[in-house]
C-alpha cells in the first residue's frame, strides 16, 4: 500500500498533535514521510519556542529590574533566579523539574476546599514549557540588565532636565533604551531557545502516544532506518529556515528600536554562537 | 565495601546512609563524575585545535580553504547543537565500519541496505566480542570527537573575530620591519588575539561544561546516567530498598554544576585581569589606572 506525496502530507502533517494516522510508518520509509512528519514535529518546536518568548519577556523585565534594586529583598532572589538557571544545564533543569512534578500528589491537592489537578503538570506541553519559561526569562534578564547598567549616563541626565522622574523617566527613556540596547542580544537568545526547544522529549519528559517534537521524529526514523544521513538534515533544514525567519521578524522589530537614530549610530544584529543551556 | 555495611538490612539511621553512600554502585556513580572532568580535559584542548585550524582556514588566501574554514564556522549556526551530537555519533560509527568493512571484509557491499547498516562481524568496532569496556571507551571517544566537531566550530568562531580584532597597524609594522607572513601570524598575531578571544572562549567554556549532560544522549554511562539509575525505586529485592530518589540525585547534579560554573566564572574573571595588564584596552587602562 504505497500512498502519494499529497496522501501522506494529508495523513502525518498535523500528527504531532494527533490528528490524522495514528499509526507512524513503520516500512519503506519515503523521503515525503520524512520531510512530512518531522515537519508536522516542528508544531511542537514552535509551540515552545513562541510562548516561553512571549511569556518570558515579560518576566525578563522584571527580574532586569529586580537585579538592579538598592533592596537587598528584592535584588538578592533575582540575582539567585539567574544564577541557577544560567549557571545549570537546561538537560538538568528538564529533568528535575519533571521528577518534581511527578512527585505532586497523583490525586490533585485540596487548597481551601479547591481542588487542583495535577497530572497535567507532568505533560511537556506544560512542565517543559515552564521550564523554558523560566530558563529564557534568566538569560534575557542577564541580557536587559546589562544592557540596563550601559545607558549612556547623558541620556538619564537629559530625561531629568526635562523634568522627567520615576516611572515616567524609566518608561519613556529607560526602558525603550534598555531594548534597543539588548535587542541584537536577545535576538540571539531567541533562536538558541528555538533551538533549545529540541531538548524537551530527549530529558524528562515523555512523549505520549508518539506525538513528538521535529527531532523526535528524525529520531524515530534514525533508529528506524539506520540511516542517519536523512532525518537529521532534514530538520536541520527546517531549523535553518526558522532561524531566518526569527532572524528576520527581530530584525524588523530592532529597525523600529533604532528609527530615531542616524543609521550609522544603529545596533546591528549579529549571530553569536551560544549553544547549548 | 565495609565490614559494618555486611548486611544492610539490619542497620539504619546514618549508618545506614553511610553505608548506602559507600555502596559499589556509588562508587562508580563518583566516578563517573571523573568521566565528565576527563571529557571536559580531552574536549577543550581538542576544540581549541579544532577551532585554531577552522580560524586559520577562514583567513586563508587560497580561496577553497578560505571557503572550507567558513562552512565549517557557519555550520553549527542556525542548526541546533544537539542534531549534530546525534548526527554525528551514527554517522563517524557507521563512516568507521564502513571503512574497515572495504578493508577486512570481502566484497564490500554496499552497507546502506533498505532498513539497516550491514557490514561483515569482523568490520564491527568494537568487535562484538570484546569487553564491555571497549565499547564503553569506544562509545566515549566517538563522544569526544562529536565534542571536538561541534565546540571546535564555535571557538573557531570566536578566534577568527579575535583575529580580526586585533589592530591592523601592528600588523603593518611588523611587515615594515621586514617579517614574513609566517611571522607576522606567529610573533604579532597570535600573542595579541588571546585578549580579544578571551571572552568569547570563558562563555565558550561555561556552555562547554553545560554541554556534558549529553553524554548521556550518546549512550555513555555519565553521571546523569547513575542518577537516574541509583535514583529509581527500589524494591525489597534489593540491597538497599528505597522510594524514588531521583528527585534528590538531580538535585545534586544541579548543585555539581551550579558550582563548577560559578568557580569557572571567578577563574576566568582573574585570566581576563591578568591578559589585560598591559594592553590598549578599556579594561588594561582601568588596571593601569587603579595602579597609579
């Protein structure tokens, strides 16, 4: 039973998720079905890669902010927070995190006559992306912070003679600079955790009912085939694609960071390799 | 190990952890901590080789070596690292076994064959006979190699904008006073990159000890490897019965690393203090001027 191109992206594209067949092709493995399942695992990559960003933006800027605090309360758990997840591997980090969770009552727990459930905590679409979470939010503190401490000490004088103080100064001259200062390095963040997303079902957490990320898939069909030399460049592919579009939709966002500025003052973003977490 | 620790059903209490901490298993779970050092003590030299070759193959004037050098340093961008670690462990396997089947084995076929790599028993490496400390050694060498591959790729990175960084007048002098190329690259450019390549290689080194996690991935008996297998439950029927652990041992691992990273950190921010004595840097004035 040989199927076309257009039957297999039909039957594997939304696999991962699990809709479509069930059954993973287990013989006569087809170039199409390669490209076609491990495609369908890069939902999964991307899954992670968007919402850890997209939340850990967010918790990023706080910790920035925390990490600069004259009170000892506030500034020491921030700088611990950091400390622990740059200083660890994401490989550990994945790993605790999931013994962690397993170790939640299996019944849910009773707060306050509520009761919560959870079992779904120990899911990777859950316990993984809270990792990833909280493990960019460490690495784009670092970035802010930094970038944070190197605003030009005649921009905030300048924001003080016009009569700019507190919130008002930081929300429109700190903090605008702070990004267009750590943009070029966050965008490198972001594809190390795009990148770092392939993690997830290699540690802790399992994979239920063989839906799995881009390189669980190459996987799969590695061990499958004993050929090595198809799967993984297939999602090396796909990866590289990602990474110019990230590239490109962080460029844009930086363009609009520097509009103000003559373009020969403007940050550039370069790639800087930092592999692994 | 210990006489007190003959029957571990009868003690308890800190001797029994004693007892437990000490037992044979443990024992090499603490070595194995050992296999991460030697890895990190075998990679980074090897990387740093790998990483010179790519540099100086970048800045090459023959254009296919030019060429070679920046595919190699381009390579690992925008691909996960990790796709490489599993790539590469099959494929050098498999690239071995097959060059020893040309030699060893008769016919030569073609070992790709539909659903599996087929090579004659005599072309298998490690020999299926051999100790189980072979394949072990063996397994951790095809580690190391992948180690080299991919780090020497980002510190080839790191060297060449080092490299590139260091003042183009010192160069030109030194070809005025008459040196060759050979020289200018050996007495200027080499002793004058290492402050600019400096950075780049302590993060290089700390994503380097974070990086060895994955040994385990490649099928080596680290330490990652003993704390998931010390950690798990165990029944009566074993020696020393207990719950699921592996929450603590995981703990400990993150510990282990929380502290190599952090006294890498202080020893790399003392090396950085040291090189900058003495050069026309930001960091080289600050010293000087502490100093007057």
């Amino acid at each position: 039973m040989s199927m076309t191109c257009w039957e297999t992206v039909q039957a594997y594209a939304l696999r991962s998720i699990g809709i479509g067949e069930n059954l993973l092709p287990r013989s006569e493995f087809t170039l199409c079905q390669q490209f076609t399942l491990i495609g369908s695992g890069m939902i999964w990559n991307l899954y992670f890669g968007v919402l850890a960003l997209a939340f850990g933006f967010f918790l990023a800027n706080a910790i920035a902010l925390a990490k600069t605090a004259r009170n000892p309360w506030i500034r020491k758990p921030a700088e611990w927070f950091v400390f622990i997840f740059r200083g660890s591997p994401l490989f550990i980090q994945f790993f605790l995190a999931y013994e962690a969770l397993v170790m939640l009552p299996k019944g849910g727990i009773d707060i306050l006559g509520v009761h919560l459930n959870t079992s779904w905590t120990t899911r990777a679409w859950a316990g993984a992306l809270l990792v990833l979470f909280l493990n960019t939010a460490a690495y784009a503190a670092e970035i802010f912070h930094g970038a944070l401490k190197s605003i030009p000490k005649g921009d905030l004088e300048a924001a003080e003679a016009y009569g700019l103080t507190g919130w008002k100064k930081f929300i429109r001259i700190e903090w605008p600079t702070m990004l267009r200062l750590g943009w070029p390095a966050y965008t490198n963040e972001a594809i190390f955790l795009f990148h770092a997303t392939t993690l997830v079902y290699f540690s802790g957490f399992p994979a239920f009912a063989q839906k799995g990320d881009a390189l669980y898939y190459a996987n799969y069909f590695a061990d499958k085939t004993f050929n090595p030399f198809i799967p993984y460049p297939i999602v090396a592919f796909y990866f590289i694609c990602l990474t110019l579009l990230v590239t490109f939709v962080y460029g844009r966002i930086n363009k609009r960071l520097n509009r103000h500025l003559p373009s020969n003052t403007r940050s550039k973003i370069r790639l800087r390799p930092q592999l692994i977490r | 190990m210990f006489q007190a620790c003959a029957d571990p059903k009868s003690i308890e209490g800190l001797s029994w952890l004693f007892c437990y901490l000490t037992s044979a298993k443990h024992v090499d779970f603490y070595w194995s901590f050992l296999t991460v050092l030697l890895l990190l003590a075998i990679t980074a030299p090897a990387s740093l080789g790998m990483g010179f070759l790519g540099a100086t193959a970048a800045r090459s004037h023959i254009a296919p070596v030019s060429w070679l050098g920046k595919v190699y340093i381009w390579m690992v961008r925008g691909v996960p690292d990790i796709i490489f670690f599993l790539f590469f462990v099959i494929a050098l396997d498999q690239g071995i076994e097959y060059a020893k089947s040309l030699v060893v084995c008769d016919g030569g076929a073609w070992p790709w064959q539909g659903m599996e790599f087929r090579v004659c028993p005599a072309a298998k490496v490690p020999l299926a006979k051999s100790a189980p400390f072979w394949h072990q050694a063996y397994g951790f060498m095809l580690a190391v190699i992948t180690f080299a591959i991919v780090f020497g790729a980002f510190v080839a990175n790191v060297i060449y904008g080092a490299m590139n960084a260091v003042p183009r007048a010192q160069l030109e002098t030194a070809e005025a006073y008459g040196m060759s190329r050979g020289q200018v690259f050996r007495r200027i450019l080499i002793p004058q990159m290492w402050v600019y390549a400096l950075p780049g290689l302590g993060n290089l080194w700390m994503i380097l000890i974070k990086a060895t996690p994955l040994l385990f991935l490649l099928g080596v008996k680290d330490i990652v490897y003993y704390a998931r297998e010390l950690g798990g439950s165990k029944t009566q029927a074993y020696e020393y019965p207990h719950g699921d652990w592996r929450l603590w041992y995981f703990l400990g691992l993150m510990v282990f690393y929380l502290v190599f990273t952090r006294i890498s950190e202080i020893g790399i921010a003392r090396l950085t203090r040291r090189l900058s004595h003495g050069q026309a840097t930001a960091g080289g004035e600050a010293l000087r001027k502490a100093a007057a």
